[in-house]
C-alpha cells in the first residue's frame, strides 16, 4: 500500500503540470484519476496566470497504458455501476480536453494506449520522444477503439485509422508523427527543458519547436499504399479477403491480427471509424457513449480481458466466434440511443 496520490497537479509558473502517477501500473487511468483531472482542467481554463498544461507520465515505461481494465472488469462480474460512471467521467473529460481553450501538451514516452490516447491525442500538442509506442489494441479484449478513437481515427491520412484500428498495431515514433499522432519528436533528454520553456511563459509552439526534431523515416510509410488499397473495403470481410488474395507475408499476419480479436467489437469497430468521419466530435463520444453501454452487458469484453489480463491464457472464446455470425442487426444495437445520453 501507499499513501502516494495516483495524479499530482503542480503550478510551475505559467504552466499547469499533470503527472500520471501509476508507474507499477503503466500510468493506468481509475476513475478518480479522471475526475480529478476534469476538474483541475476547469480551474485552470479559468485562470489567467496558466498559460498552457503539460501532462506526463511517471517512470519509465509509459505515458498510460490504457484504461484499469481489472476494475472495470470486476465491475462487470459483480454488477456495480463503476464501469458505466467511469466510461462515462473518462468520456466527459477526453470531450474537455478537445475543446481546451489553451495550449495542451502531452509529453508521450513509452506506452501510449487506450485511456492514454484519450488524455493526449485530443490536445494540441502532442510531443513524442524516441520511446513511444502508440497502439488501439481494444477489439482484443472485445472493446473498441474508444476514448475519441471514432474521431481521430477516420481523420489519419488514408486508411491509416481503419489499419490502426482493426489490427491494434503498434506505431513507434516515426510512426506517430507520419500519422499525425504526434505532431512533433522531442528527446526525451529534452523533455525537463520543454516543461521549463513552458513555465516561463513561452508559448507552446515556440518552445516546442525550439527543441523538436525530425523523426527517423517511418515504415508505415513504405506500407502506406497497400494499407490504403486493402482496408479501403466495404465491410470486415471485404477487408480480409483483399488481404486474403495479397498473399504477402505483411498482408496474412494483418489478417491473421485482425481475426485474432473478437469478431462484434471488429464488426463495430468498423463502423464506427467509418461513420465517425462524417461526425463532429462531441457526437462521436455520444455514439461510443452508446456502444460502450453494449459492451459492458454483453460477453466478450469480459472474455477478452479474462484471457489476456485475467487467466492469460490468450485463448479467449468469443461469442459469436465468427464475422458470418454477426447480423446488420446485432450491430445496430450497439449505436442505438439510450435513456440516458452522454450529457455533452
């Protein structure tokens, strides 16, 4: 046990300063983690003497891993309302942190997943160093690619969203910044000299660029017009049979990826990134607000998360175990509306 708080909230000149602070747990955000920082968020909008936030994470293996998946998890098995209040808080906050009315920067180092996203992607800035290894790995634990994934994914050059989205790959530094991820590559020898520019005062993009660098080349960029040409498919199925027919070695082990994950959070998981394009943000959150009610009262979230986090066993049994199984009308049940909308 520890009395050390799970986020700390530091003013250092002009710049409001965010550190996750769960390095044993890979930063993973709870949900008091993101109602204390909604409602830090709102004391600083309002303040004059902040002029821009960072957000950080502790120790060295990650920015934030995701969401804690084990609480939401056991919330499910014994029937309490924290997955809901929680999706719903983390929701409410991602929504804040786009309509941020300052500079907002996030300094991404390690893992950067699920929640994580959430806390970065959606801000102005979001800085990565050379550790970084961005990933959407949801639709392997029956989940989707949420926390705003409905927007930001669709709105990657190409296909690139659709790719990220389906297979769960994971983008390193290069990567990121080829996809727009990341809009710039900071050392992280760097990153104490980035917060201390900020806290003098300097506005964001000139402390930023002061100390950005470019990348390596990326080699999704080698990859771009195949992902581009093979997830431009109609449906799931479309998809792998283009991949199917490719017959290189990139193409089967993105198929063998994608038929690894739960085949209804693949079917939605399409769907959304496909109509999330056409969606402004706040009602892309209402929409995943909608599916992610579905997704806590059905099985293969919990089957997911028992074989991978639980059990790991990797050997999850989904139901339905097949795409041919899954009806128009089992996944217009994830997006119909509920009695009570995500309050944005």
């Amino acid at each position: 046990m520890t009395d050390e708080a799970e986020i700390l909230f530091e003013t250092r000149g002009a710049l409001g300063l965010i550190t996750l602070n769960r390095p044993k747990a890979l930063n993973a955000l709870t949900h008091g983690m993101a109602t204390a920082m909604h409602a830090r968020l709102k004391d600083w909008a309002g303040d004059g003497a902040v002029k821009a936030v960072a957000i950080q994470g502790a120790g060295e293996r990650a920015f934030c891993a995701g969401g804690d998946i084990r609480s939401l998890y056991d919330s499910g098995k014994t029937g309490t309302g924290y997955a809901v209040e929680f999706y719903r808080d983390e929701y409410l906050l991602n929504a804040f942190i786009k309509h941020f009315p300052k500079p907002y920067v996030a300094l991404l180092h390690g893992f950067v997943m699920g929640g994580g996203v959430g806390v970065s992607v959606h801000g102005s800035h979001r800085v990565a160093d050379e550790t970084m290894a961005f990933a959407m790995p949801e639709t392997g634990i029956g989940l989707f690619p949420d926390v705003g994934g409905s927007f930001f994914l669709p709105r990657l050059p190409g296909e690139l969203g659709l790719y990220a989205g389906l297979t769960g790959a994971r983008l390193k530094t290069a990567d990121a910044a080829y996809a727009g991820v990341a809009t710039h590559v900071v050392p992280a020898a760097q990153r104490g000299a980035l917060i201390e520019r900020l806290a003098s005062g300097e506005h964001a993009d000139a402390a930023i660029e002061a100390l950005a660098i470019e990348p390596d080349g990326a080699p999704l960029a080698l990859l771009r017009e195949k992902i581009d040409q093979c997830f431009a498919g109609n449906s799931v199925e479309e998809i792998l049979n283009i991949l199917d027919y490719d017959e290189s070695d990139w193409a089967k082990e993105t198929a063998k990826m994608i038929r690894a994950k739960s085949p209804i959070a693949t079917k939605i998981a399409f769907r959304q990134i496909r109509e999330g394009k056409y969606l402004d943000f706040d009602t892309c959150m209402r929409m995943e607000f909608r599916m992610v009610n579905r997704v806590i009262a059905g099985h293969d979230f919990y089957e997911g998360v028992r074989a991978a986090i639980i059990d790991k066993d990797g050997a999850p049994k989904w139901s339905p175990d097949a795409l041919a199984e899954i009806t128009n009308a089992d996944v217009d049940a994830y997006f119909a509306p509920l009695k009570e909308e995500l309050p944005l």
